[in-house]
C-alpha cells in the first residue's frame, strides 16, 4: 500500500510512527536495562566474563552500550542494592534494640 491510499488519520498515525524513538535511546534505557540483567551480569561476571564481552553480547542483540558504561551503571545499581539492604539492616537493629528497652 502506498502513502496516497492511507485516509488523512492513517497518514498521521504514520507520520507517529516514523518519529517514534529506538527504545534504546531513550532516557534511562540503559539503567533499567542493566538493572534488569542484574543478577545475569553478575553471574557472567562470577563465571570470568569481562564487562568487554557483556557489552558485546548486548550491543550485538542491538542496544548499544560501551563496557565503560555498562560498568558504570552495573556497579551503581549493585551500590543501590547494597544501600537499600544496609538501611533495612539498620532498620531491624534499630527496632530490636527499642523493643528490648520496653
């Protein structure tokens, strides 16, 4: 089908479309990205991978991504997490020591 057999709302869903952004260039795609592949990264890592190969492997399934970057964000995610349990831990301690003065 051509483009002067679309009604005018066909062409302007078109036109949509044509604009629409690669996932992969939108903001923060590539944090959740890595976020999500946590716990895979972390194995290929455990396994003796480098972050050069990981960023390989992904650039080559078609996101794009330097080893510099997915190391970056790999291990601020893996900071988050370690934060994250460090304030429940403090949270727990915390609350067993004002249970145990009642």
């Amino acid at each position: 089908m051509n483009q002067s057999e679309l009604s005018p709302i066909e062409k302007a869903i078109a036109r949509k479309l044509d604009k629409t952004k690669n996932k992969a260039t939108q903001p923060g795609y590539l944090r959740k990205l890595v976020a999500k592949l946590h716990l895979r990264i972390e194995a290929a890592l455990a396994r003796g991978c480098e972050y050069d190969d990981l960023a390989e492997s992904i650039t080559e399934s078609g996101v794009k991504i330097s080893s510099a970057t997915l190391k970056q964000y790999h291990t601020e995610y893996r900071r988050s997490l370690n934060q994250e349990a460090e304030g429940i831990q403090t949270s727990r301690t915390v609350n067993s020591v004002l249970l145990k003065k009642q």
